[in-house]
C-alpha cells in the first residue's frame, strides 16, 4: 500500500509538468491580425531578375502566387515578362541555387592556393637545409658492401641474393 502512494506522489507532479508544456496561451498563439492578400501590394513582373534580391518574403510570395494564376493560362498568351519571370522564380540563381562562389573567387583561390604551396615549399627547404646530412648506410658503396656480406653469409639461398642464377640487384636502391 505505501509503495503505491510513493508512486502516485512521484507520478503526480509529472503529470502538472506535461500539461503545462502542452497548454497553449491563446494569445501567443493566434496572430494578432489576420495577414491577408489585400496588404501586400501587387509586384510588376517586369525585370523580376534584377528586383528579386530586393524584396521582401512577402513580396516574393506575392509574386510566386501571380505567376501560379498567370501559368494556368495559355503559354502562348503569356508576355514576354511574363515567361521570364517564371522561368527565374521557378530555375533562378535564388535560394537553395545560388551561386557557392562569386565573380573573382577564382583569382583568389589560385593566389592562395600558390601562396601556401610557395610556403609549404620554403618550410620544406629550410628543414633541408638545416637537418644533418644522410647517414653513411644510405650510399651505394654501403649497399654494395651489404650485398658482398650477404653473399658472404648466405643470406635467403632458396630465392635470394644466394640462390644459383639470381640476376636482381640485392640491396643496391641507388643508381
């Protein structure tokens, strides 16, 4: 009996939390006015290309509803102006398809993209020019010398330096 009380005192405030998270305030929710049509004034369809960064959402909402009227119309009805405005608003460098890169980047690409590999090469250069030289192994002299040990030792005499006909170079790298 009292693990059943202690379990509807700890369900009891859950139950205020859930339905105060899902009670809407009317007031927050319902808009004040209600928009309609009538406020946005109708946009020319006249050179939408050069206009459509400058209007405003609703605006261009305005504009994607006329034209939506305008192409249930006959296409060859349809001005000029008209054809074009819906080709841009429906193909054009707008939203989801602008442009990633603008007029110039390239150049600027390029000269960066030279200037890290110009200081990748410096940084390259500096770290030659101030490390110690080779070790003495890394000469064709010594690797020669190692080819004469082997042969001396026998080394790998199935398929190696020590078997009976072999033509390869051994552990000579260098030219």
């Amino acid at each position: 009996m009292q693990a059943a009380l202690r379990l509807a005192r700890q369900r009891a405030p859950l139950r205020a939390v859930r339905r105060l998270a899902t009670t809407a305030n009317p007031a927050a929710v319902a808009p004040s006015a209600p928009l309609t049509a009538s406020k946005v004034t109708p946009v020319s369809l006249a050179n939408v290309e050069a206009q459509w960064t400058k209007l405003s959402p609703e605006d261009k909402l305005s504009v994607q509803e006329q034209l939506e009227e305008i192409q249930k119309k006959d296409w060859k009805s349809l001005t000029l102006d008209e054809k074009k405005a819906a080709y841009y608003v429906a193909f054009g460098p707008h939203g989801p398809r602008t442009p990633v890169s603008q007029p110039g980047d390239a150049v600027k690409i390029f000269f960066w993209t030279m200037t890290l590999v110009a200081v990748g090469g410096g940084l390259f250069a500096t770290a030659r020019f101030f490390a110690p030289p080779p070790p003495k192994t890394i000469s064709k002299e010594w690797e020669e010398a190692s080819n004469a040990r082997a042969l001396e030792m026998k080394l790998n005499p199935i398929t190696g330096i020590s078997s009976e006909g072999y033509s390869g170079k051994g552990f000579v790298t260098h030219k």
